[in-house]
C-alpha cells in the first residue's frame, strides 16, 4: 500500500509529516509522490492564514475528481485544518479521516481502518485548551520516529515545545496547536543523541516561544539555555539552531551569552515584530514596545557582533492608518534583518482580533504595503549579501539547488563541470545565508567552503574551495 503526504504550513507541520511519514514506513507502507500510485493520501494542513486553508480545500476538490474514478482511494486531513474544523471536513464526501496534530500517533491505525472500509473518522482534541493529561503518547511517538527529515541530509527538528499560551490577538495557532508544554529535557537530549549517532549534524530545536522553553524537574527548572549547552556536549552535533523566538526579556541575555561562548550554538536569531507601531502592538496583544524590541537587537548585536536577524510582519492589521504602517518601515530600516517574512492580514475565525476590530484594510492597501516592506527590506539584504564578497563561508551542504537557474550562466561557464558530476548545490551558513555553488552531489549532508563571487539579496553564489 503506498501513501501520498502532501505538507502546508510550517516547520512544526514539516517535522510532523516527517514523523509521520516514518510511522507509515515502519508499519510497511511505501510512500510516493504521484497520487496514480497511492492508495491513500494524507493532507498536512496550515490554518495561519486564510490563503493557506483556500489552497487544501482546492487540493481536496482535485482529489474528488480522482476519487470519482477510484471511489477506494483513502483520503485523509491531518494537522491544523484538522483540529480546526473537525466535523465540518468530515462533512467533505471525498475526506475519510480527520485527524489533529494531537492525534499524530494514532495515523497508523486510522489509516488501516479506512482502508479495512470501515466508517470515516474524526480523530481531534475535544477540549483544545485544557491542559492535556499526562499521555506520554506524543512524546513516545516522537521519540521513537524523530529519526532524520530525509529530505534535508545530516539534518532534523526537533521539537521541545508543543502549544502556545501567548494569544496574540491575530493568531489561530494556541486555538488548534492547544496548551504551551515544554518537553522533558532528558527526552529531548536523547533524542539528540540518537540524532547523532544516526549522523545527523545540525538539530533545530523547535517551538512556537522557543526562548521560553521551561522545564521543572524536582527543584531545578531547566531553561532553553540549559538544552542548548546539553546538545552541544553531544559528539557528532556541530550546528544547534532554534526557532522562533519571541521579543522577551525573560532569559533573553543568557540565550545570548550561550550563543556567544557555545561555539556549535549558530548566530541566528528569528525574532518577530510584527508591527512597528505601538498602538497596533497592543491591539495585537504582543506585550512590548517597538522601542522595547530594538533595545532587544541592540543587546544581541552588542553580545553577538556577528549574529544574523530575522524578522516576521503583519501588513493591515486591522485600523493600521499610513503612520502606523510608516512606524513598521522605520523599525525594519533601523533593525536591519537578513531577511523578513511579510504577511498581509488574514483575519482566522475565533480569535480576539476576529471576534472584536473590522478587517477594515482593503486588500489593495494590503498588497501595497506588503511590496513597500519587502521592496525595502530587499535593498537591505542585498546590501548585507555584499558583505560577503571575495569571503569564504562554511556551509552545511543541503543538496541540490531549488533554483539552478539563478545561477546557470556561471555554471555553463566553469568548462571544468559537467552537469552531472558537479550539479548545483546548496547549502546554508551557521548564519542562514543559502550558498549556491557547484560541487559534488557527494556533498550533501556535509560542511563545504565556499568563496563567494556574486551576490544577491536572498542568495550569494561562489565556488567550493577543493
Ligand atoms: N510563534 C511564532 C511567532 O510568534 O512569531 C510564529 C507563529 S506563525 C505560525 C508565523 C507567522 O505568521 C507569524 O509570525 C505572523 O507574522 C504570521 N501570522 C500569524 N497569524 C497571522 C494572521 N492571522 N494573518 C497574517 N499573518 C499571520
Ligand atoms: Fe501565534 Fe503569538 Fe503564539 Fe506566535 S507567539 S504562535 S504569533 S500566539
């Protein structure tokens, strides 16, 4: 029986499809890329903006053409549209299971039981905001098949908090991820070990507030700091990386200082803003001032020189007038990210944003806004790129490149290669610059120099050093 998982969303719905995937495998399914093959198709689904949740009910309407022809073919919903909408999709005639993030262990089973022809089902969290029960469950199950994104060579996730508690008033993510629970530290740290010694080089330990990771056994309560000076301990781990942060002085100095005295502890920092206006801030619950946040990079570049910045925007929040969003273009030019990730509005049913202010800016001011920001975050990057002209980084090699086309004529150029013993590779800087180059397919999953000879604002090109 072969399966067909498709992800939206996230790293948090990347690493679950990832364990999910390797349940399937370890249960004896194959899986496969084309739905003409697969006997069942699971949907990992993203419910942080509306567009995201447009993009699977479209999915699902393809696959109820397929299943007009093929009535046995198993299709299941699984992550956050799951827990989301629950019943509703089971509604769906094309849609057999139902299954939320919490409900990850039990895809085996379920998928056996709609094959078997038995009736659909709904398998979700009842009460999404009650603190969960001690049901080791997750933990075992992510324990147990957290072994490697196979996608990524020599790289995995790995999860230490599940939930959010913080309710910023635009987010749908603590309505359908539940609870803020912070894993055992021993769990965790095993975990890792097992990582390694499968050879898995870089770990990026997960979480929605992943600076606040608390954990109490006994009298000590363990910190993010305490896991990130654990995990560097581990042979075979070279690169430690963690996100996303969130803008809090709570341990803030001593996640730094761990990053400025642990060597395997990479000088990246995504630390959203969302707004840079003080007024949308508070209507959007995120409990710091704009003046706040920059105090926050100023101490990371003081403690960290060479750390790397990334940041997340929200254009048209509700009520967001022109001085509010010109408050958001003067924080990005003063904070100076590597990169940003900007989105527009999208008001999600059930929040406090939803239930009390008017989606009252047009989508047209949305989308230019959304430009405005990137057209100058984009000026911004390509000058930090520059930087790293005629340098020579070390990356972490991924495989090969997305976007050969980016670079072709340099590659068509270098009469030494031939497409197919040195293809296009990329790789990322323990500060998140990706590094396109050509080299060896061999290289995957490995660390290479790179001498940089072109740059542009997301990418910077060279040559391996041999
Ligand atoms: N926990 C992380 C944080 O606090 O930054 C990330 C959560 S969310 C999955 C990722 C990003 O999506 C957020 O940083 C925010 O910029 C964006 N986002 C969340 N809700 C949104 C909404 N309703 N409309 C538009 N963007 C949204
Ligand atoms: Fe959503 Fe805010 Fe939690 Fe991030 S911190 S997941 S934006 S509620």
């Amino acid at each position: 029986m072969k399966v067909q998982l498709q992800t939206y969303g996230c790293q948090m719905n990347k690493l679950d499809t990832a364990l999910v995937s390797s349940a399937l495998k370890a249960a004896g399914f194959g899986l496969t890329d084309g739905v003409k093959e697969a006997d069942v198709v699971l949907i990992n689904t993203c419910s942080v903006r509306e567009h995201a949740e447009q993009r699977v009910l479209s999915h699902l309407g393809h696959l109820k053409h397929i299943k007009e022809s093929r009535p046995e073919l198993v299709v299941g919903v699984i992550g956050c549209m799951a827990q989301r909408l629950g019943r509703q999709l089971l509604e769906d005639k094309t849609v057999d299971i139902v299954c939320g993030p919490g409900q990850i262990p039990q895809i085996v089973t379920l998928v056996r039981e709609a094959l078997d022809g038995k009736k659909k089902t709904l398998s979700i969290t009842e009460k999404i905001r009650q603190k969960p029960d001690k049901d080791n469950a997750l933990d075992n199950f992510e324990s147990a098949y957290g072994i490697e994104d196979k996608e990524i060579p020599g790289q995995a996730f790995v999860r230490v908090m599940r939930g959010c508690d913080k309710f910023c008033s635009y987010c749908v993510v603590p309505y359908v991820r539940g609870v803020e629970v912070s894993r055992p530290l021993k769990v965790i740290i095993e975990q890792i070990k097992r990582l390694a010694g499968n050879g898995v080089k870089q770990v990026t330990l997960l979480g929605q507030r992943v600076n606040a990771y608390k954990y109490s056994a006994g009298e000590k309560i363990f910190c993010l700091v305490d896991l990130l000076s654990m995990a560097s301990e581990i042979n075979g781990i070279e690169w430690i990386r963690f996100v996303t942060s969130f803008p809090s002085k709570e341990f803030f100095d001593e996640i730094l200082q761990a990053m400025a005295t642990l060597p395997k502890v990479c000088n990246y920092l995504h630390l959203p803003a969302q707004s840079g206006s003080d007024r949308i801030l508070q209507a959007m619950n995120r409990g710091y001032s704009c003046n706040e946040y920059l105090e926050l990079l100023n101490r990371a570049r003081a403690v960290v020189p060479a750390i790397a910045i990334a940041g997340d925007f929200i254009v048209g929040f509700p009520g967001e007038m022109e001085e509010d969003f010109q408050a958001t273009v003067g924080l990005v030019k003063k904070a100076r990210y590597k990169n940003c990730f900007i989105f527009k509005y999208s008001p999600r049913p059930g929040t406090n944003a939803d239930k009390k202010l008017e989606d009252d800016i047009p989508a047209e001011i949305k989308k230019k806004r959304n430009i405005e920001l990137l057209d100058i975050q984009n000026k911004i990057s390509e000058g930090l790129s520059r930087q790293f002209l005629n340098k020579t980084v070390e990356v972490l090699v991924e495989g090969p490149s997305k976007k050969s086309h980016l670079n072709r004529r340099d590659s068509e150029m270098d009469s030494t290669s031939s497409p197919h013993n040195k293809p296009q590779l990329a790789g990322r800087t323990a500060t998140d610059y990706i590094v396109v180059f050509n080299g060896p397919q061999t290289l995957a999953g490995q660390f290479a120099k790179v001498k940089i000879t072109k740059t542009s604002a997301l990418t910077l090109f060279g040559e391996l050093n041999q």
